[in-house]
C-alpha cells in the first residue's frame, strides 16, 4: 500500500449512497448511545469501589479484578470483534454487542457475591468489545464524504470524551441516592434507543469478499493483548516486578507470532490457497496510518497520565471529594470536545497533519507548565494546564482518527477501527503505568518523614506512608496537629518532585511526537 494513500483517493461505499442526510445523521445520534455506554462504564464504577466492598464483603484482590476484569477482556477482543465485524456486518455486531452489555449489566448490577461481579465485568468486556470497533466503522461507510466523516468523527471522539467526564459525577450520584448496583444497570435505558430505531436508521456494511473466521487468530490476539494489558496494570500498582515484565515479554511473543501468521494468511489468500488473514498486517506499511495511530495512543497516554497525579492531588493535598474533583476537571474535559469539533473546518485551512502536530505541541505546553511551574499555591495552575492540554488531546485525537479511518480500505474499516480503540486502551494504560510507575518511584525516594513519627504511629502506617500519597494523609490523621503537618508536608514535597520528573519526561515525548507528526502527516492534504 502506498504511504501517499490519502482520504481523496478512498471509493465511495455502497451502504451510504441514496440517503437522506437527515436519516446519516440521526443514525450518528444512535451511534453516540453505545459510545456514551463504554465511556462511562469505563470510570463510573471506580466511585462505586467503596460500597461494593461493604456490601459484597469484597477483599482488595476482588476489589482489583472488578475493575481489572473489565478492559483485560476488552483489550484482547478489540480486533478480533472488529475483523468479525468486517465479515459478518458491522451493525449485525453492534446490535449482538448492545443487547448483550445490556443483558449483563442488569444480572451484574445484583450480582450476589464478588466473584459474581468478576464474572459479569468480564462478560461486559466481551459484549464491550463489540461495541466501539462497530460504531467507528459504521461512522467510516455512513459518511463516505471526507469532511461529513472528519465532523461526525468529532463528535464520536466528543461523545466519548462526554462520557469519561460523565462517569465520575454519575457514579458518585448514583452510589449516593440508590446502590452501587445502580451504576450498572443505567445500561439499560441508555442501550435501548439503538435497540428499538437502530434497525430502521442504520445502514449495515461489511467486507465484500469475507473470509471464514480465523479462530486461532482470535486466540493469538487474545494472548498478545491479554498478558501485555495484565503486564502494564501490574507495573502501574505494585512496581517493576517479575510478573509484570513476564506478562509484557509473553504478549511481545506471541505478538510476533500473531503477525507471522497473519503475513503468511495474506501470502495464501493472494495465491487462492488459504483464508484472508484477520488484520491486513499491511496496513501498517503506510505511513499516515502508523504515525496516526502513534499520534492517537500518545494523546491518551498524556491525558490519562496528567488525570493520574492530579485527582491524586486534588483530593488528597486539596481535600476535594471523589464527586468535586470530577467537577474540577470538567471545563477542561469539555474543551477537549470543543477542540474537537473546531479543527473540523480548520484542516480546510491547515494541512491535517499539522493540526494533529499543533494538538501534540498544546499538550506538551500543558506539562511545560506542570514541569517548571509552583503547586504550592491550590490547584488553579494544575486545572489550567489540564485545559491546555485537553484542548491538545481534542484537536490530535480527532484528526488522527479520521486519518486512520480515510488511510485504510472501507472494507477493512472495521479493523481499522478496532486497532483506533486498541491505540485508546493501550495509550490509556501506558500514561497510567508508566507516568505513575515514574511519579511513585520518584515520591518513596525523596519523602523525608519528620523526627518523631515513629514513636507516635504504627509501624505499618508509617510503612504505608512510604509507599504512596495515601498512605501519608493517612498517617497525618493519627498524629497531633503540628507533627501531622509537617508529615503532609513533607508528603507534598515529595509528591510534587514527582510530579515534576514525570512531567518533563512527558515534556519530551509529546514534543517528539510533535516533530514525527508534523514531518511525516505534512503529505496530507487539506479538506476540500
């Protein structure tokens, strides 16, 4: 595939032709339902941690595999769902993903036991899977037309960001006036819209020639994206451990075996002798594609890295409420969904791939400010940097979406979707793992406990001050005032270090990301 391949030279499909604009646009409207869905499921639940473990006698493991269930299983099928969705029609999918998640999230929401729950987050990662691949590809042959295509991508990319900010104050408000089960079976009414008016709106598409489904290649995607997911979480809460790098080193393996078998698919299914490979590996040889997945996965690995340490200090240095630093961050979380929708007609003017460069170079900005700037004084510097850098994550999240989408063949656009939201998932983890293994690290070698503590705390307290934030507001509170004092001083010089280093280090690799998208995106033309 030519690394020139751009949006313009795409074929028209089928599926769009001959319709209403009225009726595309209201079918992107069903399509935000299942969107909004799997954002907020994805951080509503968090908030509901403390009254699952009252209510379902949960230990901490539980407590981890409730929410670990959840993208491990999303994370290993993504592909496979959006290959499946290439051959046996994308909305076919969606419906089967959306009825599912549905039917799960009521069961699970009265789940009688802990390992009842692990189960039902696991199922929903499995019926999750089908969801965000379908309505990305649908969005790709619903709108053949680049510039319909780049705004309903934004307001995908807006609905999702929505919804992340939705999650917190919902689940919060929810746990609050009902029960923790009620996060879950808000599924219900949000899934059924598409359900009921889906069939009649929404245009089904798929691959032309599909190929038989390769079975051993769903499994080798699951034991690629299984043990590297499982190997990044593992780092991001208890440190360089063996399980961790043996969990990553397994999933690089069997990575490397998945794309031999799917060149040597593609090698016979070019000669009549075998089936089509489930992801056309080739896709990656162009260039736009590549750098617009790179673009996509550093753009979330900076946004879920900066949210990281800041509710961390919102909440324990600030002294704000689960609920209230989930308020904070929303101006900044809506100006991702603006920037989003603005760059829309602004690639008319600019190449797209400069817009995409321009996103990276604001989030950059963001961590300039946190690297070299004061927290001491409240958490206006760090919510303005939050903005800065949201507006950047909104303007190259779009962008590269939409390139990735036009770079590939719209009969394949279900992988290509599928490998977008794996970039989501994968950039989502590493900003938490590796940005956060980094600002832990930093905070236990520079925390210096004031003279004294030791006498007046259990020792475990003392130990648990050492390990992470927490643990020292914690000690704080067991000790007189003066001397808890000067603990969460000293827990905020320590923290703020950290802060710093992880900072530059994210500094330098959005600007980095910044110079490879504005060198090898310039190609792209701008929209017509």
């Amino acid at each position: 595939m030519s690394t020139h391949f751009t949006v313009a030279a795409l074929p028209t499909p089928a599926p769009a032709r001959h319709r209403a604009p009225w009726r595309d646009w209201v079918a992107l409207g069903l399509l935000m339902f299942p969107v909004l869905l799997v954002a907020v499921d994805n951080t509503a639940l968090t908030f509901a941690l403390p009254a699952i473990a009252r209510s379902l006698d949960a230990s901490g493991v539980e407590l981890l595999w409730i929410i670990d269930a959840y993208p491990l299983v999303l994370a290993g099928l993504l592909v496979a769902m959006g290959s499946l969705g290439d051959r046996i029609g994308r909305r076919r999918l969606l419906f089967v993903g959306s009825a599912g998640f549905g039917a799960v999230s009521a069961a699970t929401a009265f789940a009688p036991s802990a390992e009842w729950l692990i189960a039902g987050r696991a199922a929903l990662g499995f019926f999750g899977a089908m969801l965000m691949p379908s309505t990305l590809s649908l969005i790709r042959n619903i709108f053949p037309q680049p510039n319909r295509r780049r705004l309903a991508v934004a307001i995908w990319a807006a609905g999702f960001s929505g919804g992340a900010a939705l999650g917190p104050i919902a689940g919060g408000w929810l746990v609050e006036h009902f029960w923790w089960g009620a996060v879950l079976l808000v599924a219900v009414p949000i899934i059924l819209p598409l359900l009921l008016l889906g069939p009649a709106l929404i245009p089904e598409s798929r691959d032309p020639k599909p190929g038989r489904v390769d079975v051993p290649s769903i499994a080798l995607s699951l034991l690629v994206m299984v043990p590297v997911v499982y190997g990044i979480k593992t780092l991001a809460m208890h440190g360089a451990e063996p399980q961790a790098f043996a969990g990553i080193g397994v999933g690089l393996f069997m990575g490397c075996v998945f794309v031999r078998r799917q060149r040597t698919l593609a090698a016979g299914h070019r000669t009549g002798h075998s089936t089509a490979p489930m992801l056309d590996v080739s896709l990656f040889g162009n260039r736009i594609f590549s750098t617009a997945i790179i673009a996509n996965v550093l753009a979330l690995f900076s946004f879920n890295g900066f949210i990281l340490f800041l509710a961390q200090h919102l909440q324990l240095l600030e002294g704000q409420s689960p609920s209230a630093s989930g308020v904070a961050m929303v101006p900044a979380l809506i100006a991702t969904v603006v920037a989003g929708l603005l760059v829309v007609p602004l690639v008319r003017i600019i190449r797209p791939g400069f817009v995409v460069a321009g996103g990276l170079l604001l989030s950059a900005a963001g961590y300039l400010l946190v690297a070299f700037g004061d927290h001491s004084h409240g958490p206006s510097l760090l919510l303005a940097a939050l903005m800065i850098l949201c507006l950047g994550v909104g303007a190259a999240e779009t962008i590269s979406n939409d390139l990735i989408l036009g770079a590939a063949p719209a009969e394949k656009s279900g992988a290509a979707a599928a490998i977008s939201e794996t970039g989501y998932e994968v950039g989502s983890l590493l900003g938490t793992a590796i940005l956060g293994s980094i600002l832990t690290a930093s905070y236990q070698g520079n925390l210096r406990l004031p003279a004294g503590v030791s006498e007046l705390a259990p020792a475990a307290a003392i130990s648990q001050a050492g390990e992470t934030l927490a643990g020292a507001v914690e000690l704080a509170g067991l000790l007189p005032v003066p001397l808890g004092e000067a603990v969460t001083t000293a827990a905020r010089t320590a923290f703020d270090s950290g802060v710093h280093v992880t900072a530059a280090i994210a500094l330098v690799l959005m600007s980095g990301a910044c110079v490879l998208a504005a060198v090898v995106l310039r190609t792209v033309p701008k929209a017509k």
